[in-house]
C-alpha cells in the first residue's frame, strides 16, 4: 500500500499557479474556514490534529496558537519560518517551490484562527528561486481576494510579505528571526517572554515553519479525524524527508511518521551504492545525535521512537554514511558549521564551538592525545542547557556523539596517528 | 558613493510593509549589493542610516554579521560552492579545490580580471542534489562535477562579455521585488 503524500505535486508537476493549486483543492480549506467556521473551532480542529511543528523542535500547533492573548490585542502577527537551513534539510524548498499557494492558504487559516494582522515569512536569502516564486503567488493570491481587505467577505483584512534574509542560520532560532526581521543582527532572545505574548515589534506573534503551515489546509479541509488516522499516535500526519548523502536516490520522500527509517533508506531512496555497507545515518538535520547501523535500521522515523532511541526527528533530514566515510571527519564539517554559524552571545557556545571544531582537526590529523577525547566530552557537556538559545546544544550533539557512538574510530586516529580511512573516506 | 535617488525611492517603497523603516535594511543591503557589483561599499551606508533614523554603526554591525553581505569587493561573478556535511560527502572539497585551481586564485581571492571570485557557503538546502554551486544570488547549479567546471566558467564569460562589461556589474544580487531573473 504505497501512500499517497498531500503537500507536493506529483513529481514532475508545479502546482505555483493559482489556477492549478484550486484545481487540486486548494484554498477549499481557507473557503471552509472563514465561510463555515469561527476562529476558535479552527483552533479547536488544528489542535484535535494533533499537528506538530515540522521545523525541528516538533511543538504541538495548536498548543501554541493558543498561547495568544484573547483578540483584541493588535497588530498580531505571524512570523512564518523559510529559513531552512539545518544541514541535510531542502524540503521546504520545494514547497515554496511547487506548491506556495498551500502555505498561503496555511497562513490565511492560521490568521482566521487568530486574528492575525499580517504574516511575515522569512526566507533564507540564497533562496531566490523560491523567493520568486513565493512572490508572484502572493500577487495572485492577493488578486484573487484571498489577501488584503475583507477576505471572502470574512471582514478578515490580512496581508503576507515575504522577507529576505542574508545567509545566517541563527536567523531560523524563532527570536533570532525576529531580531533579523526588525533589521537587527540575529541574536536570539532570552525567554521569557515569548513571542506569542511579545514577539515581532514586541507584538504577540505566532511563528511556525513553511511545512507546518502547509498542513493547515488539509487539517481543516478533510479534519482532524483523518489527520490522525495518518502517522502515529504523538506523531501524526505525513512529513517531508529529505534524504541525501551516500544513497543511491537522494531527494525528498513525503510519508507518514512512524515510517521506518530501513525503508526510507533501502526501499524509497534505493539503498547504498553497491558493495557499500552502512555505517551511520543522522535522522534529523546535524543537530540531532547520530545513529549507528544498527540502530538506524531498527527505528521508525516518529518524535517517540528516535527519542527512545537516543536521537531526535529534528527537521526530517536524513544524512547517510556508509563504511568509506570517516566519523571525525564527519565530525569536523558539524564542528565547523556551527562554530561559523554561533552569534557569538553566549560564551560556552562561542567558545565552545570554536574549540570543539580545533579539536576534531587535531583527532583527525592523529595529533591528539587520548586525554582529548575526554576534553572533547567535557566540552560538549559544559555547553548543553546552559545558553540563550539552542545553537550550543546542537553543537554538543552534532558532532559530540560522533564521538560518543564511534569512540573506537576516533582512538584509531589517534593510536596510527592519522585517519584510518585516508585516501578513501571523503573529502572536508 | 552616495545612494541614488532612484535606489532611495525603491527602499522608501518597503517602508509600509513595516511599522518601524530600520525592518527595511537586510531587503536594503540586498539592493545596495545588487546596484554595487555584489558589495556593500562603505560610503553608502551614511546614507541609507539616515534613510532609516539608525546609526552607521547600527548598518555595519549588520553588514559584518550576515555572510551573504560583503564588505569588500567581489567578482562580477562570485562563486560559492556549499562546503556542509552532505556536499562534502558527495565530493564537495574536490570541487572547491578543482575551481580553485582553474581560476588560479584561492577561497577569499578576486581573478585579476574581476570576473570571477570565490567563497565558500554553508548549507544552500540543496542536500538532494549535492554537490551544489551558488553563482552571485541565482538558483542554484545543482550536482555539479568537477568536469563540468570548464563549461559553466565559459557560460559566465561569455554572459559577462554580452552584458559588456568585466568586473562588478550590477547583477548580484535581487532586485527583490519578485521576478527579476
């Protein structure tokens, strides 16, 4: 029984017009909301999904929807999150790429829900195909009277700008977006308070990703009901996975949570390449810790079951290592990442991840001492929990558990005295 | 180089979408970049601080954190090849060395033409068909191999020699009203 994913096209096929997203139903669940139902049974129906946030952190919708004030408080805004930029993680990108008028019908229900003024989306600044795109759809969206003054005879007045920003990760942690978006460098904010009492222009704001957006259509169109009768129990509906690295058939793969990873790996995305065994998957994006083989072949890919599993579900991307790639190397590139992409506030993640990065140099160079590999762990430890935002704690898991669940690898380095793999694990 | 009333107009004209003008400057950095050859030069940013009631200090700490935003100058055509974990595992470093040597210049560096300079990114959301090149702001060129580098360099000269020029032009960037491309 193959299933049959909702957010995109068919392969091949573009849905970006307006005339070609109505003809699959598209903004039948905007219609259906503002014509048929008030605000609080939208909030009702999108939190009786059970939909969860499919931006990394997998929070309940709904739930935080309803941490808004009562109406009355404006402007309210809704800050839409299109700065995908976890590593291994492209599947909003076809989103806006394919199918944008979803996430605007997405947005226009999210605003009836909760008297919304107007809905920011913040987009990744590298990502001017779908910039476009998302623009030209808004134009004909707005148009066609699904924007702008008294929707649908609704007496809803809602307006989406798309907004670019210029290339730094920390701008899709929820306040560094904010910060960004009011032209400041993204450096998150301490909480409390959150953005749904003061967010945007300290304004209660709403802030979801591009793909959780997207779900909202469909919630209301056909209900809660049928949401939940795909995915699991915790976990429910489909999510896009982006699978990539060494795999036959890298790309992204619509299905239901609970999907095992097994599957994604040798059946969707056709196995490794031949003679290849596997060595290693991230489940999630870098930021989540990596799994062995043996227990990547073993899970299901639900928020529940990685968690049990000793990872995360993240955003979905799934990043494949067979036997040639070489952990500390693997390692490295994490390090790296975030020792670039820390905003410098905190000091255990800016000088943390500038020290871990050196450190896996060293491993990998087979310049380190074993008493490193403990140095390496204390790291990661003094930089978990302890910061404004989650960049420091990503940064521990990225690479500290390559070093957690591949410690053997990571001595071999040390005891040769260079890599093991040398000259046949890839390049960093 | 102070801004041009033309390009002063264009950003007063974000100024609605926001209830406060300083949400304008990443989009007017953006512009700035476009109108400039791929860079911010300093001697704007008088200008389009006071054009947003902010401090220059308040653009150049914006300037220095982003990294798609330069402070010094680029090629007409700037190269960025994505350097994270699933680029790099489908070849990404041999690419960057292979450019490299090419053009004969390193990561950071400008050809002694202008034409091309090159930096290295991090994810471009581009994981499924990595290894991945990102030319100026243009969508993305997608499995690239190191044997194919010869060809994409002779498209970019030869768009460069019909546009008549070398070096910066205003083709970096968007002109981010949609559609530009």
């Amino acid at each position: 029984m193959a299933f049959v994913g909702y957010l995109l096209p068919p392969e091949g096929r573009n849905w970006s017009a307006l005339a070609d997203y109505k003809a699959n139903g598209g903004y039948e669940g905007a219609e259906k909301a503002v014509r048929q139902m008030k605000p609080a049974d939208v909030l009702t129906e999108v939190k009786n999904s059970g939909l969860r946030g499919r931006g990394g952190a997998g929070f309940a919708a709904g739930m935080k929807w309803s941490f808004l004030p009562a109406d009355g408080v404006h402007p309210r805004y809704i800050a839409c999150n299109a700065d995908e930029s976890e590593p291994g993680t492209f599947k909003d990108r076809q989103i806006l790429e394919r199918n944008p008028h979803q996430l605007i019908e997405g947005l226009l229900i999210a605003a009836w829900a909760n008297s919304i003024d107007a809905a920011y989306v913040y987009m990744r600044g590298e990502y001017r195909g779908a910039f476009d795109n998302l623009n030209a759809a808004v134009a004909e969206a707005r148009a066609a009277g699904y924007l702008g003054r008294n929707i649908l005879g609704s007496g809803l007045d809602f307006e989406i700008y798309v907004h670019r920003g210029a290339g730094a990760y920390i701008c899709g942690e929820e306040t560094g977006l904010m910060e960004s978006l009011e032209g400041r460098k993204g450096q998150p904010r301490k909480r409390p308070p959150f953005p749904a009492i003061a967010g945007l222009w300290k304004r209660p704001t709403v802030i979801n990703n591009v793909e959780t957006m997207s779900h909202v259509p469909h919630v209301i169109r056909k209900g809660a009901d049928w949401f939940k009768t795909i995915g699991t129990e915790k976990s429910t509906g489909s999510t896009i996975f982006g699978v990539s690295g060494q795999i036959m058939r890298p790309g992204t793969y619509e299905l239901p949570f609970g999907t095992p990873l097994r599957e994604i790996i040798h059946e969707y995305a056709g196995g490794l390449r031949p003679g290849r065994t596997l060595k290693a998957v991230i489940p999630g994006g870098v930021s989540m810790p990596v799994l062995t083989a043996e227990t990547a072949m073993q899970v299901t890919m639900d928020h529940d079951t990685l968690q049990k599993n000793g990872s995360l579900l993240g955003t979905g991307a799934v990043i494949v290592f067979d036997d040639t790639s070489c952990m500390v190397r693997a390692a490295i590139v994490i390090a790296r990442f975030f020792r670039h992409e820390s905003c410098g506030q905190c000091t255990q993640c800016r000088e943390g991840t500038g020290w871990l990065h050196k450190l896996m140099m060293q491993i990998e160079a087979g310049k380190a001492r074993k008493s490193d590999l403990d140095t390496v762990d204390e790291i990661t430890r003094q930089m978990e929990g302890k910061t404004i935002c989650a960049l420091s704690d990503a940064a521990a898991w990225g690479s500290g558990w390559f070093l957690r669940r591949f410690r053997p690898e990571f001595e071999a380095h040390i005891e040769r005295g260079g890599c093991p793999l040398a000259g046949v694990s890839f390049e960093v | 180089m102070p801004l041009s009333e033309e390009l002063k107009a264009r950003i007063a004209a974000e100024f609605p979408k926001y209830p406060e003008k300083r949400a304008v400057l990443l989009t007017a950095l953006h512009f700035i970049q476009a109108e400039c050859g791929g860079w911010v030069p300093p001697d704007t940013v008088p200008d389009l601080a006071t054009l947003l009631g902010i401090l220059p200090i308040d653009v150049e700490e914006v300037v220095s954190f982003y990294p798609m935003y330069h402070s010094d100058p680029v090629g007409k055509w700037h190269l960025q090849i994505c350097t994270n974990l699933p680029c790099c595992v489908a070849g990404a470093r041999g690419l960057a060395q292979a450019l490299e040597e090419r053009l004969d210049i390193l990561s950071g560096e400008i050809t002694p033409d202008g034409l091309f300079s090159i930096g290295e990114s991090e994810c471009l959301g581009s994981c499924g068909t990595a290894p991945v090149l990102q030319v100026n702001n243009e969508p993305f060129v997608e499995n690239l191999k190191p044997a194919d580098l010869p060809a994409l360099l002779e498209r970019l000269r030869a768009r460069a020699a019909a546009s008549g020029s070398n070096g910066s032009n205003g083709s970096n960037g968007s002109n981010g009203s949609g559609g530009g491309r």
